[in-house]
C-alpha cells in the first residue's frame, strides 16, 4: 500500500513539477524538486490508512458499510448480508426492523402494492376489530 501511495504521490509531484517548468526560473525549479522530495519522503512515512483511499477504493471495488453491525462489504455481497441482519434484528425490534424489510428489501411497482395492501388490510383491522 505504502509503495502505490509513493506511486501516487510521485506522480501528482512530477505533474506539478512539469506544469511549473514552463514559468519557473533554474532556482524555483530546484526548490520545486527539493519539495516535492520532501512530500515524497512524508507520504511514504505517514502512509493514511482505511477504506476511503482513492487506491485502495480502485483495487476493492465499491464497498458499502451495514448500518446495522457497522461491517464494510463489496456492493454485490451487501444486499444478502443486509437481509441477514435485518433477520437477526427482526427478533430485537420486530416493529421497525418488519417496516425496514418492507421497504428495503422491496423495489419499484412491488414496494407501492405491498405497501398498499399491509394499509388496506391494517385500515380493515382498525375498523372491524
């Protein structure tokens, strides 16, 4: 990881460095270099780690964070998970976690009917009890 974030970061610098040499004297340029080995040795010491980098989001693929257990899965892999969760959840908080299955796990044409028969059939319970 430490070695494509100095890839990275040394590629960012020569693009600077040649964007700089059409306006910059012989003495700026030098300071130019001597900064841009500076940054070069500081991104490979303090290498940031975690999900969010720009190299490591390319070489993962897109991921997605479970709201409920806070775990980071690739997109085709968090929808079974999610529905797992919400399984395991069902038993803690089955009001929520049944309306959150409704409308996560559904889409479309399908959400609006399901929605409109729980309400009918609710609506009848409510009048006929």
């Amino acid at each position: 990881s430490s070695g494509i974030n100095a890839e990275y970061g040394g590629a960012a610098a020569l693009a600077r460095l040649e964007a700089a040499s059409n306006t910059r004297t012989k003495s700026g340029q030098l300071e130019l270099k001597r900064q841009i080995v500076k940054e070069r040795q500081k991104s490979v010491e303090e290498v940031p780690t975690g999900p969010r980098q720009p190299e490591v989001i390319r070489q993962l693929g897109l991921r997605m964070i479970c709201p409920i257990c806070k775990i980071s899965l690739p997109k085709p892999e968090m929808g079974t998970h999610f529905e797992e969760c919400l399984e395991k959840q069902l038993e803690i908080d089955p009001l929520s976690t049944t309306c959150t299955m409704v409308h996560t796990l559904n889409s479309g044409d399908l959400l609006v009917a399901g929605v409109k028969t729980l309400s009918t059939i609710l609506n009848n319970i409510v009048a006929n009890p």
